[in-house]
C-alpha cells in the first residue's frame, strides 16, 4: 500500500475542521479522484498526503512507514519522500521562483545532484514531451495562468516522481489545454505512476480517474468507490453538493 490515512482530522491552527476522520488507502499505480465542494477538505487533503500539513489526529502511512514531523526530519527518509512524491499546487505562482522556465526545470535535478549533462537531458526531455520547449527562454513570471500550470507539471515531471499530486489542474485551463493535460495525465498514468487529483471538473474524471475518494461538506468522507459508479450516482453528487439540485 502507497498511502494509508487511518482516521485522520485535520484542524487548522484558528481552530477551522478541514477534515475529519478521514480514512482511505491509495495503492500503487492508482488513478483516484479526490472531489468536494469549496472547504470540504480537498487541498488539506492533497497536503497530508505531501507531509505539507501533518494530522492533528489520526495518522498517515507512506509505503508502511508513519508520515510525521518527525519521520520527515531524518535526511533520509526526506529525501526519498521528496523525490517520490511531486506536487502542483492549485496557485501556480506559488511555485515558480526561476528567472526562465528553463532554470525552473532544471531547479530540482540540479538540487539531486546530476551532472549538467544529465540536467539538460532531462530538462529537453520534459519540455519535449510536454511540447512546451517554446517557452524555455521565457520569465515565468510572464506566461499566461494555463502556461504557468504546464511549467509547474514539467517542473514537478523533472524530478522523476513515482506519485503525481495535483490540486484542481484543470482550473483556467482552455478546452485544448484540459486535453493536453488529460493526455499528458494518461501518458504518465500508463508508465506506471500512481496520481491523485482534486476536482471540480466531473466530466474530466472518467478520463483520469478509476477510483473517487468523496469529501462532503462536513469534512468527512462521503463515499469511496469507483469513480465510474460515483458519477453516476446524482443523489450522492447532489448531497456533496457536487452537482446543483
Ligand atoms: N490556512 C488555513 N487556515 C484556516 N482554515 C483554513 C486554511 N486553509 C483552509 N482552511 C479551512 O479548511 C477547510 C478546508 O479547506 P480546503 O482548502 O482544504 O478545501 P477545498 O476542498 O480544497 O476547497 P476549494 O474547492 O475551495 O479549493 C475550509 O473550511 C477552509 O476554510
Ligand atoms: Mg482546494
């Protein structure tokens, strides 16, 4: 098992529930969806799942091991978490910090240690596959919102992870980018990586998505299942307030 939440709440230091006695379990090489309403826990979610944010209750196991403050302080176990797990932030802004997107690519690898050789290859690599090697000179700072997005992905992608976190992707993204994105989701999906995604965007989930893990608005989860018979259940959408009545 890749991730095991057992019981797991979350309270925010003003005191805010963001989740409560949330339990689920994500294996290797999943596809799961995680859907909610505004506030119903998505992010907080996506960011226990990163070690970002540790349980005020409960706890989380990653490859069998408790996920902790504390298991994350040791170099080791840190760093092999880090590289394994890649996350894309719901606001792109807040992970582009590089003076071109080439430099922003080249960040992580080049933190790993690789040769240069082994960082351009890699950096090439990304843009190519992501067909984003038109934006490599460019400032960050200075793309467009969907742009940014592609170059957070390709940022993450460098690092090689084994797990794909990405909080609600698909947000701003133009009809041809939601399908660059699916098929760049399905592309990594069918090398063997395990994803997570939090959504709004229910007619994209069969395509990147067998399992659904349901917040409802309490916090807490609402149903875990096949994200195909989740779809088709409207009293279940409406009550996560997913769909309008
Ligand atoms: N930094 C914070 N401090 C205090 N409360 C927070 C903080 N971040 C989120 N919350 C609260 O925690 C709850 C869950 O928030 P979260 O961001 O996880 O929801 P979400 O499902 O991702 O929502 P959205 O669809 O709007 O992105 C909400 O009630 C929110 O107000
Ligand atoms: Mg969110």
């Amino acid at each position: 098992m890749l991730f095991d939440l057992r019981n797991v709440s979350y309270r925010y230091p003003d005191g805010s529930f963001a989740l409560e006695s949330v339990s689920a379990s994500i294996e290797n090489g999943d596809r799961t969806v995680v859907l909610g309403a505004n506030g119903s826990g998505k992010s907080t979610l996506l960011r226990i799942l990163d070690g970002l944010l540790f349980p005020t209750d409960g706890e989380v196991y990653f490859q069998g091991s408790l996920l902790s403050e504390h298991s994350l302080k040791s170099v080791d176990s840190s760093s092999t978490f880090r590289q394994s797990v890649g996350f894309v932030f719901q606001n792109a802004d807040a992970q582009l910090f590089n003076a071109t997107v080439f430099e922003e690519l080249a960040f992580g690898p080049v933190q790993l240690g690789l040769s240069k050789t082994e960082v351009q290859e890699r950096v090439t690599g990304i843009l190519g596959f992501l067909g984003i090697g038109h934006l490599s000179d460019r400032p960050p700072f200075r793309l467009s919102g969907g742009e940014k997005r592609k170059v957070v992905i390709a940022s993450v992608l460098t690092m090689n992870p084994e797990v794909l976190i990405l909080d609600e992707p698909f947000l701003g993204l133009d009809p041809r980018s939601q399908t660059w994105l699916v098929n760049t989701l399905k592309q990594i999906q069918s090398a063997g990586k395990t994803t997570i995604v939090a959504t709004h965007s229910l007619e994209t989930v069969p395509l990147i998505a067998d399992k659904a893990i349901v917040l409802g608005e309490d916090h807490r989860v609402l149903r875990i299942g096949s994200a195909a018979d989740i779809l088709e259940d409207l009293p279940l959408l409406r009550s996560a307030n997913l769909i309008g009545d």
